[in-house]
C-alpha cells in the first residue's frame, strides 16, 4: 500500500461528513463537485488541442499567445460544456481552474452589474442586450495612473456641454491617464468611465460614464482615443490590463448612469433616489472574493499536504525514511494554515449569507444591515485576501525545490491570487474601514447609548464582563473569551491612545493618520480573528456526528491556538493573561500538531478537489510525484524542441580569464 | 522643487558618510559604484538592441527568447565592457543588475571551485584550461527528483569496473533522475555529477565525477544520456534548470575528484587528506548568497521608499494631498525592512571576513574556526535569504496596484529571490544546524568544560549574568542585554524540554524531529537576530561622524524594537520582561518610525544605485513615477503590436445567458 493510502487509513472521522460544512450544504456541495467534474471532462476533451491545454508549458509561451489560448479555451469551454454564463457554480469553477480564465470576467462580474445598478431602466433597455451579445464588451475604468485608492480625487473630467447636451470626457494629464482596468488592453470596445462631473464650471463628484473607446467593426481606437496593454506583471499572464487617455471625447448626455443622479438639459444636477441601494448591489461583487478565491487555498494546501506525506527525507530511528510531515516544523509551517482555511472557509459562507440579506432588507428600504455588512466584508476581505497569499508561498516553500516551479501548480496560485490584496480595495484601507466602525460601536457601547446588534457584535454588549475577565491557567474552553478579549483590549487601548491625542490638541484625522493606523490595523485583524472562530464553532455545531466534530473542534482550536501565539501581546500588556498561560497555550499548540496531523490529508481531501483541477504533478491522488513531474519536463516543456547550439556556440568565444 | 527634493533637504545626516560602511571601505565602495556606472553605460550603448535591453518587455517574450536574449547579453557585456570574469565585483554587479544574467553562473560558481577543491593537481591540469575556454561546460548535478537536502541519500550510483578500470554512472530508478541543475537544460556539456562510489558491491557515500553529457561539436546528447530543461519556474526565467538521466554511462577512473578519496586498480577505496579543507573553500559560494543577494533588498527598498514619498493620496487637514510615507502603517511596513536591510548589510560584511579568516587559517591547518563559521553561514544565510524575499513581497505591496506590474522592477526582484530560500541548503535544516551548535555550547557553557570564542559567542560565557537580568524598566540601553537574554532563554527552555523528553524515554533523535523543531528554529533565529544588532552597533562605531551615529543608533534601535515586538514571548515566559516593558517598547517602536521617516530617503539612497540599476518606473531618482510608467506601457510592451481582432471577433459568439 502506497504512503498516501496509509496515511488516509489513519484518518479518524469520516471525511464525507465534512464536505457539505465546506460547500454550505449537501446540494451545493454537488453543484461543486459537478464543477470538478466539468473541469476534468473539459481537459481531457480537448487532450489534442495544445492552446487550450493548461499545462506548465504556457508559462513557456509569450503573453500574446498566453492571451489567445485563453480565448480559445473560453470558446472550447462553451462548446464542449454548454457554457452558460449565469451558472454562478460554473464561474466560480472557472475561477478555481484558473484565476485568469475568464476573458470577460471584469466586463460580467463588474461593468454588467454596475450599469443595471446605477442606469436608469431607460439605459438597460438600451443596452442590455447589446452588452449580452458582447456587442458592447465594457471595461470597468476606474483607477488612474495616480490615483486609485482615493477615488474621490480621481482627476478624469466629464463636462457638460448644454449647447450639443453632451459630456466631454477628458484626461487633463498623464496623472489622469487610466491605468490598470482588466480587459481594456485588447478586449473592450467600451469603458465604463469613473470621472468628475463638471456642470458650469462646477464639480459634483466621481459619476459613471459609458464610452464607447473602439470601433466595433474594426476595433481600431476611436478618435480622442490612447489605449493599449499596460505590460507584464506577477501573474494575470493573459489577463489584458490597460491604459486609456481620452483627448475631449464627446458622448451622449445620455450615456452617464443616471439612476441616482442627473443633469437636465438647463445645466441642473439632480440627485434622486438613495444610492446605498445601488452600494448593496455592489457588494454582491466583493462577496465573490471572500467566499470564492479562498478556495484557490485549499489547492495549494491539497497539494502540499499530500506531497508532505509523499516526499519522504532522512531516516528515522528504525531506519527508514520520513514523510516530512512527520517533522514538527514542516507541521508548523502547514497545519496552521489548514485549520485557518477552514475557518475562513465556514466564516466566507456566513458573510455570504449576509450580504444576500442585507441585499433583500434593502430592497425593502430596511438599511439596518448595511454598516455591518460593509465593516465585515472589509475587514474579512483583507484578512482572507492576505491570508491566500501567504498559504500559497508557505506551501511553495514547503515542497522545497519542486515548489518553486510550475508544474508543482502552486507558482500560479501565488502569482494570479497575490494582486486581490491590493486589487477591489487595497487591504490596508480595507482594515482602517473595519477598525472605524469597531471603534464606533465600542463608544456607543460604553455609553451604553444603543443596544448592538446581537448576531454579529455581540461582544460589544458584554463590554465590562470583557474587560473584567481574566485568565489565569490556560484551558481549551477559555478560548472563546480569550479571542474576545483580545479585540476588546485592543479597541479599548486604540481608543485610550487616540483620545490623549486628541485631547492634548491633534485633529482626529492627523491621530488617526499619524498615530495610531498600526493599532487600528490590529484592532480590525483581532476582530476578525475572533469573528472566524466564532464562525467555526458555530459551523461545527452543524456536523451531523461526534467523530466530526471532535476533529473541527481541534483544528478550530489549533487555528485560535496559533492565533494567540502570535497576537496576544495585547492581552500580556492588558493583564488578561499570565506567564503560565502563555506557556500552557504552547504546550497546547504543538500538541493539536500531533493530533491533526494524522488527520490532515482527510481534511485536505474533503475538498474533493479532483487531479484535473489541481494542475500539479507533485500533489496528486495516487501519491507518486515523481514519474509525473518527469514526464511533465519531458512532454510538457516546448522548450526542449528547440535547437539552443548556435546560441552555445557563439557563448564559446566567451573567454574566461580568471 | 519636486516632492522627492524636498524630503532629500530633510534629511539630518551626510549620506556620502554612510556609503562606505555599507561596502566596507572606500574602495570597496567605490568598486561597487564602478559597477552601477558599467551597467547603464552598458544599458546606454546597447539602446538599440532589443534583445539585450532589459525593458519589462523581457516578460512578455517566449522563454524561449529570453534564455537566448540572455546569451546575446552575456556577449554584448564582455563585448562592450571587457567583461572579465576575475573581477568579482563585476560578478556581483551582473547579480545585481539580474540574478539570473549570467550565463554559466553556476559553473563559474559552483562548479569551477569545486573542481579545484575536489580535484588533483593532475586532474585539474587534464580539464582546467579547456574549462575556461568553456570547451568543457559543467553543471553541479546534486539534487536528484526525490532527494534534496538529504544528500547521503542520493541514488544515482557510480560503479567501479576493474576490468575496465571505468565507473559505470547509472540512474537506477525515476526516483534518482537528477533534477534542477541550473545550466543542465540546454547549455551544459558535462555535469560534475554526485553518485553513490560503489566498488566490489559495497558503497563508499557520495562522490563527485566529471562526466561528458553532449557532444562538444554537436552538442547533441551524448549515449545513454537523456537530457532537458525541467520547464517554467516562477522566476529564474533564462535559467534552464534540467534532469539528466543515465543508462549504464562509462566514464575513465580518472574522472572521479580524487582529492580526498581514491578507488586504486585492484578495487581498494583509500582516503586521504582533510576534506575540510575542502569545505572551507566551497564556503566561499554560500558567502555570496550571504553578502550579495541581501543587496537586492536595497533595490526593493529604495524603490519602493521613493515611490512613498512620490505617490500622494487622500488630502491632510490642511487639504494637501499626503505622501503615503506619512501614513504610520505605510512606515511600519517598510522601515523596519530598511532597518533589518542595514543590519544584514554590516553583518554580512563581518561573516564575509569570518569566512576568509576562516579559509586562510584552514590552509595552516588551523580549523578552530571551522565549526563555528559554519554555524553562522547556516543561521545567516537561512535569516537573510528569508528577509529578501519577503522584503521584495512588501515593498511589492505598499507600492499598490503598481508593484504587481514589471515595469515597477519589483516582481523580479522577488521571483528571482525567492528560491534562495531552498536553494544551497533549504533554511529549515540550516536552523536546525545552527541550533545544534547553539545547544552544544550551551552545554559546554553550563559546565563550565571549555572557555567559549568572545569574539562570535561571548554571550555564552556570561550565562549566569544573562539568566539572572531581569528588565523592569525598557530603555534603548537595554536593547543589546534584552536581545541576548531571548538568546539564552530561549535556548534553556529549548534544551530542558529536550533532556525532560529524553529522560522520559524518547531517543535524541526523535526528540530533535518530531518534539522541539520549532523550539529550535526559533532559538536559531533568535541567535541571528541578535548577532544582527550586535554587528550594527560594531559598524556603528565606525562611522565618523556624530549625525551619521546618531542615525544609524535610531535605524539599529528601530530594528532591535521591531524583533522585540515580533519574538520577544520567550522573554516574557521567562519572566525577563514585564508588562510595563512591553508597553514601553511598543511606544519607543512607534516613536522611531516617526523618527527615521524623514531620514528615509538618505538611508536607501546611501546605497547609491543608479536609476538604470533598478530597472524601476516608478522608483526613479526624479520622483517622477507617472511619465515613466505611461511610456513604459507604450513602448516597452511588444503586444501592443499584435492585432487581436480576430479572437475578438470569434469571442463575440459566446452568447451570455445572464
Ligand atoms: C491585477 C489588478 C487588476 C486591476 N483591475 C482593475 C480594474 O479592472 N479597474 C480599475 O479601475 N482598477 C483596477 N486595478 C487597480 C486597483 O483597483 C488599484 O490598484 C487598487 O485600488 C489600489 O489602489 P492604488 O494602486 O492607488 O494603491 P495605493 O492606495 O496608492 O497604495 C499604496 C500604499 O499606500 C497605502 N495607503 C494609501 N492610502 C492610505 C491611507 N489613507 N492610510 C494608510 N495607508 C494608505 C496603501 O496601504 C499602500 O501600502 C487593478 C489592479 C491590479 C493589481
Ligand atoms: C532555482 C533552483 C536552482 C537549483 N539549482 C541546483 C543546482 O544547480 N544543482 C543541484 O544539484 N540542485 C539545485 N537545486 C535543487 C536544490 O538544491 C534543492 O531543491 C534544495 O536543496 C532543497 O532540497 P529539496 O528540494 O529536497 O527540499 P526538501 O528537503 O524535500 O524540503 C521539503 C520540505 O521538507 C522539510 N524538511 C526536509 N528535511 C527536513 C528535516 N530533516 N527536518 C525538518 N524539515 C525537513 C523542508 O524544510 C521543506 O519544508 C536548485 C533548486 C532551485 C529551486
């Protein structure tokens, strides 16, 4: 029996139990798996066609053919699977198979919910159906060359003209110039144009403007057009990032979206209507980040688990050879991680349920949802964004050499998830966001001013019981209260610090520039450290058998335990925890090591990613990484057909003189 | 006067004073500037040929292209600049300029060295001249598909034959199929090749042979030889990294390097000689890893502490638009990495003296710094290598949008960085090395038996003392003692956790694997971080002048604060610190920031790397970052040469269904 198949016999629960915990339930689970399925059915198909193979090759090719392949596997995919693009599952599968997939993927999953948000029923007749026939295939254009965080000082103008009732759009330096929108390089024929709107020499603010940037018919830049490809990068090797600098672009008064805001034809601007709605629509967007991409996570931890358990180094004391996985610190690098995803995992489907209620509450006009939504999307999107790219790289590393190249498919992970830190609110500004409604809501609570929601911040409601707790000898069960702490203190601190520097003469803007943004960042990781724990008990209550949850209830502790290792100073420098503790809770994370460890590839494999969808040589199923890495150098490598002598030959005239 | 200016006027201290610490001399210093001068004069003369320029661009062409663009390179280099290969700090200066320019790197290198340390007067006369005329060209095949770090364990095997009086190189199994050598893809014509030395059915551990793969004339693999790049990786671009398999190859006797082991006619296996000697040499190459790719940081950091300064966003409350240096998490994302840069930078100096000390000694048959200089190289260069990558990673990331673009220099520098983790000894086990020196001493310390080396390891000789300081009160002052008490405990605590298993019955080994490895790891790390601040302050002294010491105590400080805040639990544990201490730490911590902020831009710039050196749009010495990156997309992005209308115009029948 092969080492993986020994190793899944070690496992103590039932691994089939855990998998509709990961997909939300059993029939979302199927949905999953036929996605799996399709991947796999997909790939062996076209077997003949090159282009649409995703084989390490590709990243031999250059960025034009990368780019070309992904159109054609964009046009296999629809003919071979019947492509429909409202199975979400299916998108979703796209985007486990790879990151980049999708030609089109900015253009549906942004500009397409935009407009029918912020357009008036006017403008989606008018160009919804020509959007669905890609007819108009738009970019999301947004971000310019100096400005993208700070959209509020965007510089790109939109003037009105009420002589021709048209707008002018304008890039007034290369500043202004837009930068980075995906599928503007070579893709879109339209932008969805973020710009300020000047009405009489007057400003009001960043709108949304529909420009038509390519010829239909020959796809060449319209007049008053720059646009191309802004270059290489990381990853998003065939994704076409671009640039676009108008010169006094005129379009219809029409094409501003114009749900929320208006200008009439006598030069007025009229704001109607509340535009939270439109924001709720748009969070739908971010919710795919949060409960989507982490799932690229659990590929790299499938594959380096298993490859853990397969690469065996160094002899023990019977002489054999070990699995590294058997070695502690191979354990710390790697199970820390497993029992983090799967927080994220459980904690990503709760906010995904969120945001649809706040979405259905405010269709209602009930807005009582939406800050918490916004501060839970914010803070989870940034601790879920780091957190995938940091599982990438530390599962890279921990295959050692094979890691560091693509056929080990975790290079790709990395590369094409890395950019979703910075990418749809940069994490930072994403945390600060958090960290200002955790304060908030901590002095509305100590002011006992207004009852906090119950569901998501109850914690704020047991303000003193919080403060007041203390532990003094370390067990399991205190977790919980130890977590809460920790956001409590911190919050509490933060605030300490920011009202003495308020108080002797700093403006709250500078306090919170200058002063205190490294307390406030942790203040917003403590909170969603604790709210992901919180997630995972409450997820593992849902398992239907002991066996089950006893294994989550480790892992669950294992990740808190890892948690408080590394961020408890606030609850040393608070008092709430003693030396003694701090040594217990040691003792006690090396120990959930050696209990999950034997468990680990169960857990892994209750992702029931199949070998198709992991792209890997090193991380398959059967356990054998080195006959497939060795065929995958020899078969999938270009690069070997070519004759490199003349180039070896001139090198000759290189002389040495040492 | 440009922003960049004026934080250039802020500076308090003479940049020109720091420049020649951070090289060891004068002179070294002024090499290095030659250097950065050859490589623009280099990038200036051969503007006009597109292969050799380094624009992003590069990452956009096939791999294909770009090992061969490296070759034109290579001749252009030696064409243009008289290019000699004796000049190490031109070496360095092609290190800096792209890790993976040069073109038989690892043969002049690795291979080349090992040959003469290795070999016999008489072998090295037989191949060295054809060697530097690259009539031979070797790569260093160690690593084998299934053994890396555990060379002992290596498979391929080389047979005596005393009929023939041959060795008989043989790949017994896919598992022995050697793996990653760089240069064994396409350049290579031999391969210095490590195989288990069986003579009359018995092994004699791992040897190294000289073995012919291609044919010199053809260059066409030579019998029983299969040979080829490995494929993609995630950086090392133009690096043909390869796998070499052997059929039954027969190579003259004469072949193995005989230095230190001889197989004689009649079938006898005689050593001889010291092969520490010849370890003291190849020492030499990991001096490299730990004195030039910590360079590479600088790169990262000047560009990406520029680019703060240049980037301006969201308003102050004065309405001016902010640097986002300003902003205190933007500094406690990259001043603590300029800090640790400076601290590696002046111990790497002092490791690179170390090591030559060490070499000269070892030729007098002195070996008393053996042991000692090994340590040290194992726990830097784990240390350093793990900072550049992970500097490279932040700088990428507090660049936003723009540091996952090429054109911003930053991916490359962590793509082609990164490996350095696993490669030459994977950092895990170089920890493990050092921390078993750490506890010899310990032990030796403890008992008094043997009077400790001052110079590297004073500290263990005032292990009372050291386990008797307590810290009630932080001051700076009290840095160096805190940061050698971390030291100390945490070995204690690492060692008594280990006798308390081993009299519980555990064997030593075990122990080591599978109960303390992260204990050790940390106490290895501790040592380095220490060794790190003690070396500042050492360089310190040397400065000549009061501004410039003043500074550079703040930087040392800076950095000693953070590895406070970061890895100071065992100190806490121990009870050496209490919470009062903690505090004040955090503050001093927040308080240097504020204080090194404005000295920034003189830190980085002390390195003085010129603007065609860092191969950066955005981190040029004008803190002009938006002309640059807007020309860059135009005319250094071949693909906007490319018409996609086609696959456009066949992309438009995908029919949505939303
Ligand atoms: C792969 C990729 C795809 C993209 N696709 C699109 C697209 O389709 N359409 C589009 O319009 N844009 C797109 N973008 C752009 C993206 O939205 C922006 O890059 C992103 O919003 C980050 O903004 P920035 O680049 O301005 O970063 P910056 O805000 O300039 O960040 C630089 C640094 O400053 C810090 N910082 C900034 N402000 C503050 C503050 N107030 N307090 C503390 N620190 C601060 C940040 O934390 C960061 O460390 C894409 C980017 C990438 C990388
Ligand atoms: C870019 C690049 C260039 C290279 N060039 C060359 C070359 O020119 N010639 C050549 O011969 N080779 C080369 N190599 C191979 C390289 O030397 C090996 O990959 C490296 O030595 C690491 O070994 P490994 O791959 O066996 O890692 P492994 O040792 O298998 O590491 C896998 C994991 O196991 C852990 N582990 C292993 N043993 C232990 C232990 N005892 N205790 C705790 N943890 C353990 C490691 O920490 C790691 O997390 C190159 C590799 C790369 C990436």
């Amino acid at each position: 029996m092969n080492i993986l198949e020994q190793a899944r016999q070690q496992v103590s629960f039932d691994v089939d139990s855990v998998t509709p915990l990961l997909y939300g339930s059993k029939e979302q689970a199927e949905q999953f798996l036929a996605i799996f399925r399709h991947i796999k059915q997909f790939l062996e198909k076209c077997k003949n066609i090159p282009e649409v193979q995703t084989s390490p090759d590709y990243y031999n090719w250059n960025r034009g053919i990368q780019f070309l392949s992904k159109g054609d596997q964009a046009l296999a995919f629809q003919k071979l699977l019947d492509f429909k693009l409202d199975e979400i599952p299916l998108y979703l599968g796209t985007i486990i198979y790879s990151a980049t997939t999708n030609y089109y993927g900015v253009y549906f999953g942004m500009v397409l919910p935009a407009i029918k948000v912020l357009g008036t029923d006017e403008q989606i007749n008018a160009w919804y159906k020509d959007c669905l026939n890609l007819k108009i295939a738009g970019c999301y254009a947004q971000t310019e060359l100096a400005h993208g965080s700070d959209v509020q000082s965007l510089q790109t103008t939109a003037t009105y003209d009420q002589k021709t009732d048209e707008f002018i759009i304008h890039t007034p330096s290369v500043e202004a110039v837009k930068f980075w929108p995906g599928e503007l390089g070579f893709l879109a024929n339209w932008a969805l144009v973020y710009a300020k709107l000047i009405v009489n020499n007057k400003s009001h603010g960043v709108q949304a403007f529909m420009v038509p940037i390519r010829d239909f018919n020959t796809h060449k830049p319209l007049p008053g057009i720059e646009v191309g490809d802004i270059g290489p990068k990381i990853g998003y090797t065939s994704k076409d990032n671009g640039y676009l600098k108008f010169t006094h672009c005129r379009i219809p008064s029409f094409n501003m979206l114009a749900k929320y805001i208006k200008v009439t034809r006598d030069g007025q601007v009229i704001r109607q209507g509340d535009p939270k709605v439109s924001y709720s629509a748009m969070m739908i967007m971010r919710k795919l980040i949060i409960t989507v991409y982490p799932r690229t996570a659990a590929t790299s931890l499938t594959i380096a688990i298993r490859y853990s358990i397969a690469r065996q180094q160094f002899t023990n004391d019977q002489g054999q050879e070990n699995s590294v996985l058997e070695y502690q610190t191979q354990q710390h690098k790697l199970l820390p991680l497993l029992a983090n995803l799967y927080s994220i995992i459980f904690t990503g489907l709760k906010v995904g349920q969120l945001v649809d209620l706040n979405f259905s509450q405010v269709q209602k006009q009930d807005f009582s949802l939406m800050a918490i939504c916004h501060a839970i999307i914010c803070g989870t999107k940034a601790n879920f964004t780091y957190f995938v790219s940091n599982c990438a790289e530390w599962c890279r590393l921990s295959c050692g050499g094979h890691g560091y190249a693509h056929y080990s498919g975790l290079p790709a992970i990395y590369q094409d998830n890395c950019p979703n830190i910075t990418l749809e609110g940069e994490n930072q500004i994403m945390y600060l966001q958090l960290a200002r409604f955790l304060l908030k809501l901590y002095n509305q609570a100590k002011q006992a001013s207004k009852k906090i929601n119950e569901t998501y911040f109850g914690l704020f409601n047991r303000l003193q019981a919080i403060t007041d707790y203390r532990c003094t000898q370390f067990t399991r069960e205190q977790i919980l209260q130890l977590l809460e702490s920790n956001v409590i203190h911190s919050i509490q601190i933060t605030n300490d610090k920011m009202m003495a520097h308020i108080n002797s003469g700093l403006d709250p803007k500078s306090v919170w520039d200058y002063k205190i943004g490294t307390d406030l960042w942790s203040s917003a990781n403590n909170f969603i450290e604790y709210y992901k724990y919180l997630s995972f008990l409450q997820t593992i209550d849902q398992a239907d058998n002991n066996n089950t949850k006893r294994v989550l209830r480790d892992l669950a502790d294992l990740f808190a335990a890892s948690i408080l290792l590394e961020g408890s100073s606030v609850l040393i420098e608070a008092g709430v925890i003693n030396v003694e503790s701090i040594k217990l809770i040691r003792e006690f994370y090396t120990q959930q090591l050696t209990i999950i460890k034997p468990e680990a590839i169960g857990l892994v494999e209750a992702f029931r990613y199949n070998d198709a969808s992991l792209r890997s040589t090193i991380g398959c199923s059967d356990g054998q990484p080195y006959e497939k890495t060795y065929h995958s150098a020899i078969n999938e490598n270009t690069l070997n057909k070519t004759d490199f002598k003349p180039i070896v030959n001139q090198l000759k005239n290189i002389k040495a003189r040492l």
